[in-house]
C-alpha cells in the first residue's frame, strides 16, 4: 500500500517509510508553501509517512 500527499485536486503517492520531506521534494512540492495535515492534526517535516496515510497539504499565502 502507499501513501498519498493531496493537494487542492492532485493526489500523490509515495513509498511508505519516507520522510514528509523527502516525499515533498521528490513531487517538487516547496515543503516551505505548505502545511501538512494528517487526520485532523498538523505533522512535521520529519514524520515518517506509513502504509495507508493520506497527507493533505494545505496552501500557505502569504502577502505584504
């Protein structure tokens, strides 16, 4: 089984065992212009995504 990074309408799967981060950067995603949310509760760069996690980033807009 995987693991799926969804952001806005994409859905992203990637290995079970990795890094939030590495899986972030291996979908060219900038770990800095998201948040990322898994069952109700924000983790952390260093997470290690398990077999079946759906990981929903959400968009971070920031403005001056």
């Amino acid at each position: 089984m995987v693991a799926k990074l969804i952001l806005r309408d994409k859905v992203y799967e990637v290995r079970p065992g990795m890094s939030l981060l590495d899986a972030l950067k291996k979908n060219n995603i900038v770990p800095e212009s998201v948040i990322a949310v898994r069952d109700g509760e924000m983790i952390t760069d260093d997470e290690i995504l398990r077999s079946g996690d759906e990981i929903k980033l959400i968009a971070v807009i920031s403005g001056g």
